[in-house]
C-alpha cells in the first residue's frame, strides 16, 4: 500500500494495521527518513517537498511490485509526506512485513534505493542564505545499482 | 499533435509555466524531438533547460527516454532528477 499525505504519521497505528494480527508474519522491518537541520554545511530552516501527483503513487507501486517479485513478503506499507516540514520532522516510512527477518530487511532497503532514485519527489530548502532545490546524489545511484548487479 | 506538457521543481520555476498544451509539428514524434522542439522557442524555455542539468522526463506518468515514443494526447513531464526520501 502506497500513501502520499501532508500530515504526520503514527508508527504504531501503521505498523499494527499492516500486521493486522496476521499470526504469520514473522518480522517487520521499517525504515522513517527524517529531515536533519544541517545539509551540504547549511543550516536547514524548514523544507518543501513537491511531488508529481499521479505518476508519484504509480513509481511507488511498480517498486512495491518489484520487491514482492523478488522476496517473499506478506505487506508492504509506503508513506511519503509532501508540503512544508522542518528538521526532525519524519518524511518517509517503509515497512515490510515477512516470515523472517532477511526478506524483510532487504525488501525495506530495496524500496529505500529505488525510492531515492526513481519516484518524483523534490525538495527545496531553505537556509540562512536563501532557498535551493536540493541536488541528486551519485551516492543514490549507487545504492540503487547495487540492486541491479546482485542476482538473487 | 496536441500534447499537455508539464514542468516540476527547479524546472517549473525556471520556465515560469507548470503546464502547457502545445500543439507541435508532425515531425516531432520522440522526447528528445520534443525537448528541442520546446528548447528552440527560445526563452524562457531555452533557459531553464540549459540551467538544468541531467533533465528526466516522463510520458503518461512512465519514466521516458529520448527515445521514448510520443502518442497524440499525451501527457509529457519534464523534470530534475529526483531527491525524495
């Protein structure tokens, strides 16, 4: 399940809605991106985050459908906040749940890489010095390449 | 062919426009053709797409390549690369 919302999120409520007392899920695995107050050595004000209403939900389901291709998975929850946000606000939540550990873990970091790297999301930042889109890094690529070169 | 071409982030900024529909010339058939096409009209489009390094595009909300085929109606995005998460 794939979410796009303004407001905060509430780990708790999200994670016992996806287990839904299913007794074979064996393990979550979460991951929640946070806005950090200092970025590339700027002060970071606040943040906006700007996406592409439609296409943006779609990348999100062709990764969720790659990750449930390539591991056994029982759920799989995306949430991305848009809009105005500030240091330590949460953006992102990935939970995974599985039978065991592993799939659950590796499937979480999958739809990290590939989030970071394919859907449309945007930031621009505003520091002491004025507003800036925030630039992509090589390090993402990277990450998401790793996906590519390993064969299950 | 009539086309709803939309701009995002520091590209929509640039060219001042989030959305445009444009009726292009037969000729223009792929992304890259359209994106010359755009360029070519000079500013602010000429512009903002030099000032914007590694341009993605998108075609009816699929991830697009030069090469990507252009149908008459489409929605074409033109975009920065992405940094979300």
């Amino acid at each position: 399940m794939v979410r796009i919302q303004r407001e905060p999120f509430d780990l708790g409520a999200e994670i016992e809605q996806l287990r839904a007392g299913d007794p074979r899920v064996g393990a979550v695995a979460c991951f929640i991106g946070i806005v950090r107050d200092l970025n590339d050595g700027e002060r970071i004000a606040t943040m906006s985050l700007e996406h592409y209403p439609g296409m943006t939900e779609k990348a999100l389901e062709d990764i969720v459908t790659h990750a449930r291709g390539r591991w056994d998975l029982y759920d799989v929850l995306v949430v991305h906040r848009v809009g105005e946000l500030g240091p330590t606000d949460p953006i992102v939540l990935v939970a995974v749940t599985s039978a065991h550990r592993g799939n659950a873990f590796a499937a979480c970091e999958f739809v990290m890489d590939y989030l970071k790297t394919e859907a449309p999301f945007w930031k621009k930042e505003v520091t002491p010095t004025g507003a800036r889109w925030v630039d992509a890094r090589v390090s993402d690529d990277k990450a998401r390449a790793r996906w590519e070169a390993e064969s299950k | 062919m009539n086309l709803t071409i939309l701009y995002f982030a520091a590209l929509r900024e640039r060219v001042g426009l989030a959305r445009e529909v444009c009726d292009v010339p037969p000729g223009i058939t792929t992304v890259g053709a359209l994106k010359d096409w755009i360029v070519a009209r000079g500013a602010p489009w000429s512009e903002a797409f030099g000032d914007t390094p590694r341009v993605r595009a998108a075609v009816n909300q699929a991830m697009a390549g030069p090469e990507t085929p252009l149908p008459d109606r489409a929605e074409v995005a033109f975009f920065p690369p992405v940094t979300g998460g």
